[in-house]
C-alpha cells in the first residue's frame, strides 16, 4: 500500500496514475487504443516495470 501506480503509452506518455490505497488494483483498458503499454509501480528507492499489449 502506498505505491504510486503509473501507466505509460509506448511514446513514453502517462495515460494514468494513482496510488495504491488497498493491496490489490485493478486497471482498466478498455478505453484504451491498442498497443504496449508499460506499468510503473514504485515505492521509495524500488521500482518494478511490466508491459501489457493492448489487441
């Protein structure tokens, strides 16, 4: 709890961000347009990446 949640385009765009208020998030894509998509979850001096392709 307490991370900050970004989501970034494949230019490098944020689409979105928030923090982390309980122990599960869910994103939703549906609004997206289709393409890759990087995850940003990082919390004091850690960070953690994933992608995600939008079809």
């Amino acid at each position: 709890m307490g991370a900050q949640v970004e989501v970034l385009s494949a230019d490098g765009n944020r689409v979105t961000a928030q923090r982390f208020k309980k122990r599960k998030m869910i994103i939703d894509f549906c609004d997206v347009k289709s393409g890759l998509y990087t995850i940003v979850v990082s919390k004091n001096d850690q960070q953690q990446k994933f992608e995600f392709v939008r079809k």
